[in-house]
C-alpha cells in the first residue's frame, strides 16, 4: 500500500501547455530552420526575378547565421545548394568560388600555422616574450594586439593573425602550466555534449577568448590603414581610377595619412574594450587588479628562464620554418598585388586577378620540400675515423607532410569563406545590388556628411554576413553611381564604404579571421556577437569622423562635387550605346 502510494505521488502530470513549452525550449533552432523560410517566403514575390530569390537566400541565411541554429559547415554549403535549386548561381560561379583568392590565402596561412606548432618555434618565442614583458594581461595583451594591427598593416589581415596564433596560444599554455590562467574551462564546463553540433568541445575560457578575439579585430583594424595589407583598399583605388578616369589618383601617403590616426584610435579604444568586458580593466573589481608579489614575480622569470634552456639551441627545423613564414611576409608585402582587366563588351563589369596567395602558396611548396635537418649531408662527408656518424637509411622528414596537414587543418574555415563569398556575389549576379541603390537614393536630399553616416552604416552592416571583399567589389561601382546622382564626390561615399567593410566584428561570415580564430580554440558564436558591439560603434563613429571630418584636411575640396565625377565610365558607355 506504501509503495502504490510512493508511486502514485512521485508521478507528475505535465499539461499540454508546459510539453509545449519544453518542445520548443529543446527544438526551437530546429523549428527555426522549418519556419523561417516560410515566414520569409513573401520576398521572393516582391518582384518576379532572380533578385529577389537571391534577396531571399541572404535574409534567410542572416537568420540562420544570426541564431546560429546548425553547424557553421552546414550553413556555409547551404547558400549554394538554395541558390541552384532557385537557379540563382551557376557552376561556373560556383567553382569561381572555391578557386579565390582568399580561399587560397587562408588555407595557405593555415598549412604556415601547422609547419610552426610542429617544429615547436612558437613556444620559444612565447617564452622569451614571457620573460621580457613579464605575465602581466594588461601588458601582453598591448604588445600582441598593437603588433598584429601593425603587421596587418603591410601584409593580409589574414597572413598577419595566421603568424601570431600559434604564439598567443603557447603564451596562454605556458601561463596554464604556472596556474595563472586556464586555457579553457575547467573539467564540468568544458566536457559538456553539445546537441546541436553532435560533439564534444571543449569550452574557451574568457582569457582564451579576449586575446583571440582582440588578434581578430586588431588585423581587421590595422588592415584599413595601408593600400598593401587591404584586399578593399586596393579595390578602391582601382575602382577609383578606372570608373572616374580623369580623377585624381589616391596616393598611398595621402591615404594612409587619412586612415592612420583614425587606425590608431580604433585600436587604443578596441584594447580598453577587450579588457573591460574580459578583464574587468576600470571595474571595482577587476579579475587581474591583484598583481604577484615579488617573491612569486622571480620565481616565474625562474621558471621561464629554466624552460627556455631545456629548449637548447637554435635547431635547424626551427630556423628553416621561421625562415619560410617571413619571407611569405616579405613576399606578400612587396608583390605587386592587383589588377582588373575590364570586359570588353561595353559592360562596366570588372573582373579581379589577385595574386595574394601566390607567396603563401609557394612558401607552402618549401614547407613541403624542405627537411627538418640536414643529415642527408653526411652522404658528401669523407669518411675518416674521426667522422664515424653513420649514414641515414631512409629519407629525412620534411617541415610539412600531408598527415599533418589531414589531423590538424579546419576545413570549416575555407567552406565558411566559400559559402560567405557566394552569399553575396549571388546578389551582385543578379542585379540586387541595384535594389540597394535605389534604397540609397532614398536618401537623395540628405547632407554629404549624413550620407557618409548612412553608407557606412548600411555597409558595415552587410560585411557582417559576407566576406568583406566581396561587399566591397559589389558595392562600390553602386556607391559610385550614388555619389554622381546625389552630387557628392565620389571618394566621399566610395571611402566611407570602403573602410566601414574593412571592419567585422560580430560574425564568422564577416572576415577570414574571424572563422580562422573561431575554429582554432572553439569560440561561441554568441560570445563573439556580443564582443563586437562595442568595436562596432566605436568603428561606425570613427570612420564617419574620418570621411566626414578628417578628411577634408587631407583632401580640401572633397566635400566639393567636381567635374570629373561626371566624366564617368557609366556615362561614357551609355554614350556609346
């Protein structure tokens, strides 16, 4: 009778109403990914083209991206199966793609971080870096973040986080080793099933995270400042120079004059908002504010400086691999970079040739080739009873090989660049961008300076959900036909455009390297939405201050509509036709 009466009381009666509300809490990214294309469905029928389908594809795939409701591989392929099925791309836009230049580059940079955590180089420098700028976060954190913003200045964004990763990361795992910090959380938090993405990650902590992130945003930042380092900067001029032939041309120490104190301030202010919200820096009560006593402070350099022996000499595998990682920097600071070749159909259309990854590509080739030492040498060496080394019976290994390569590589990275690359060139395909200058035009009457806000508004938002370079090669010839119509000059808007898309902070899909970092420590995507809220409005006030305001002591009459603006490529064809 007892139990009967245990029983009947341990059973719970759930309504239908809180089973409902259970569902939706367990499968609400599954009921998203059901329901928003239906929802969105409306779009398509706004006008019957492939615009709209196109439109369609991205604002769905906004949501998808936004709520993060599969798998980031996932969402990177789906644009491209949506778009053929409503006969939005092609193969051959498709195979275009997957054969880019930034593509290239990064899965180029990537092979470069493998060769450098398998020789082991990094971890000698992190060491020294410990052991000169001591353990402080508030001094490492300066040091890393302001040298990969300069670094990004002279070469890619992407080339310039690439190098500095493997070295943050054998920072961090030398501070773990003295218990100052964890790499990523501790055995509870971090070995927790992750049902949607059907594996088990461990979880970042909040230093992890601060200093990957502030790698990302720093190479973004840096990456506005130079015509060699910018993908976007060097679109711009050309663009300039090739829709507005009598123009003046934009020289390198007039732009970099324009961007730098701008660059300089975004940094500063990014490394104080890094630190407040990870750190606690300008809080009553900070996670790092107790500092280590003397006693603790010699005992560490102790440690280090012991490390650093152990480690011994100089090996050949490290000089051979530290070698070929700066001369792809060297190579990739002083190649010619870019040029467009125009179509010769009366079409202002423009096709890209980058060569960018050609030095990441060839440096890979080395890696591949070159062995970890040179014991292949004592085959030359005369025999003699001092020199009893014997000889090596099988070839020696080189600094990379395709096993590495297979274990270590994300492959989530160049399918995420792929897929965010398609999403919005598949709107440029299909004439939806001149949807977008019809909604700029809307602004017509505005002042040029609250035009400026409403550019760089509208396209930092837009590089969130797409490769920046690819926001910047569709939009500008738009932004240039804008500026002729609302009779502002060109460099105006084209500038504001430009260095706003230079600039993603919230989304995998916005630059390389933010999916580079994100899949190198397994960053959340929520974590990083919320971290660039405030380098977003820092940006979006910075680069109107500099195209607003700045500017014009640079350039004088720039806020002035002049006559070459309508001596204009589009003007020139419809002339023609």
């Amino acid at each position: 009778m007892d139990s009967t009466t245990s029983s009947e009381t341990n059973l719970m009666i759930i309504t239908k109403k809180a089973k409902f509300k259970l569902f939706c809490k367990t499968y609400w990214r599954t009921m998203v990914v059901l329901i928003a294309p239906i929802i969105l469905l409306p779009v398509i029928f706004i006008r019957r083209n492939n615009a709209y389908k196109s439109f369609y594809v991205f604002l769905l795939m906004i949501v998808y991206w936004t709520l993060d409701v599969l798998h980031p591989c996932v969402l990177a392929i789906m644009p491209i199966g949506i778009s053929c099925v409503m006969s939005g791309v092609g193969k051959s836009f498709i195979s275009e793609m997957y054969i880019r230049n930034d593509l290239l580059d990064c899965i180029g940079v990537m092979m470069i971080i493998i060769a450098i955590e398998n020789c082991m180089v990094h971890r000698r420098i992190a060491i020294k870096v410990l052991l000169v700028f001591g353990c402080s976060h508030y001094r490492l954190s300066f040091l890393l973040f302001f040298t990969c913003m300069f670094l990004s200045m002279w070469i890619s964004n992407i080339l310039a986080c690439g190098l500095m990763m493997p070295v943050v990361k054998a920072i961090l795992l030398e501070l773990e080793k003295m218990g100052i910090l964890e790499l990523y959380q501790t055995i509870g938090k971090a070995t927790q099933k992750s049902n949607r993405h059907e594996q088990n990650m461990a979880r970042p902590s909040n230093f992890t995270i601060f200093y990957f992130l502030g790698l990302a945003y720093s190479s973004s930042i840096g990456d506005m400042a130079t015509m060699m380092g910018s993908q976007t900067n060097q679109i711009f001029k050309i663009y300039c120079e090739t829709i507005f032939p009598l123009g003046p041309k934009i020289e390198f120490p007039h732009f970099m004059l324009l961007n730098l104190p701008g660059m300089l301030v975004m940094e500063t202010l990014l490394y104080m908002w890094m630190n407040f919200i990870f750190l606690g820096m300008f809080r009553g009560r900070s996670d790092v504010e107790v500092g280590l006593t003397e006693e603790e402070a010699l005992y560490i350099d102790t440690l280090l400086a012991t490390h650093y022996r152990q480690l011994g000499k100089l090996k050949f595998h490290e000089i051979a691999v530290s070698t070929i990682a700066i001369l792809t920097a060297v190579l990739q600071a002083t190649i010619s970079t870019a040029h467009i070749d125009q179509t010769t159909n009366g079409s202002p259309e423009f096709h890209k040739h980058f060569r960018l990854s050609s030095p990441c590509a060839l440096c890979v080739v080395l890696l591949f080739i070159t062995p970890v030492n040179l014991d292949f040498l004592r085959y030359f060496k005369t025999q003699s009873d001092e020199n009893t080394e014997p000889l090596p019976i099988s070839q020696t290994k080189s600094c990379l090989n395709w096993n590495l390569v297979r274990r270590n590589i994300h492959w989530s990275i160049p399918l995420i660049i792929a897929g965010s690359s398609t999403l919005f060139e598949s709107l440029r395909d299909s004439d939806m961008i001149l949807e977008f200058e019809k909604f700029l035009l809307i602004f017509e009457g505005w002042p040029a300076s609250a035009l400026v806000f409403v550019v760089v508004l509208f396209c930092k938002t837009l590089t969130e959900f797409a490769s920046n370079f690819c926001v910047v090669y569709a939009l500008l010839p738009s932004i240039a036909k804008v500026s002729v119509l609302c009779d502002v000059n060109p460099h105006y808007l084209m500038m504001a455009s430009t260095l706003a898309s230079c600039l993603p902070f919230h989304l995998v899909t916005g630059a390389p390297v933010n999916a580079m970092v994100s899949a190198y420590v397994n960053i959340p995507p929520w974590t990083m939405m919320y971290a660039g809220f405030g380098p977003s409005i820092i940006a979006v006030v910075v680069v109107w201050f500099t195209v607003a305001v700045w500017s014009t002591a640079i350039w004088t009459d720039i806020t002035l509509n002049p006559e070459w603006a309508h001596a204009n490529i589009f003007r020139l064809l419809r002339k023609q036709n």
